[in-house]
C-alpha cells in the first residue's frame, strides 16, 4: 500500500492512485511486489536535517530512502524535498517541476528495487529505468 505524509510543508499530491498504480507497475516490471511504502514530502531544510542525522551528509538532496524490503517484496520511507526538486527542475533543461517530482518519485522506488546510482556506470543504469517508468505515464 503507498501512503503519501507532509512533514514540514502542506503539499497534496494530485492522482495518489495513479501514482500508487504506476509505482506498482514499475515494481512489478523490475520483478518486485509492492508493500508498504510511505511518501513523505518535506523542506529541504528537513531533509537537510536527516541527511546530517541519519547519514552524516551536510548537503541538500531531493531524496532519502529508508529500505525496509524483505525478499521479493519493497517497502520504504521516502522522504522527499520539493524545494530541492523545485530548484532541480529549474536548474536543468527540458524538465519542469511535474516531470522532476515524478522522476524523484519513482527513483526511490528503483532504490528499493536494488538500482543503485553512486557506482561506475550505475547512474547511467538509473537513469535509463526513470526515463523508462516515466513513459508509462506519458512524461
């Protein structure tokens, strides 16, 4: 079940059940069931906060995963910043905030999927699986 949280800001997600919809599509393309996974939408100034707290990083970013997954089934806590991915969304051509918060959202799901993105050649992997998902809804 996906469940979508506001912490530190008042953001409703429009189409949560298309959303959910889609999440499970992409897990089930990259061989997984979906579980319980929790959206919750932030500051940056928050998600800075974790990130110093729980990963000792002392920069913004647009995305922390916590992974709860047992075998072939994901579960997660994805905490995400929308005034980061306001910020990348202005900051790279062709992409506007929509298309970027999907991008983001999809991403954890990747991670809890086992994509990984900080080893050689893994971002290129990882960006290949986010332009494949966001097509199945047309962004």
């Amino acid at each position: 079940m996906v469940r979508y949280y506001n912490d530190d800001c008042t953001y409703r997600l429009p189409q949560k059940r298309l959303t959910a919809a889609w999440l499970k599509s992409v897990a089930e393309q990259e061989g997984y069931t979906l579980g319980d996974v929790n959206y919750i939408f932030c500051s940056a100034a928050r998600l800075l906060e974790m990130n110093k707290e729980f990963l000792a990083h002392d920069y913004y970013t647009d995305i922390i995963t916590f992974d709860y997954t047992e075998g072939n089934r994901i579960s997660g806590d994805l905490f995400i910043s929308l005034d980061t991915i306001q910020t990348n969304a202005e900051q790279f051509a062709n992409n506007d905030y929509h298309r970027e918060l999907h991008r983001v959202i999809i991403h954890g799901i990747l991670h809890l999927c086992g994509i990984n993105d900080k080893g050689p050649g893994e971002r290129e992997i990882m960006e290949a699986e986010e332009n494949k998902a966001l097509a199945l809804i047309g962004l």
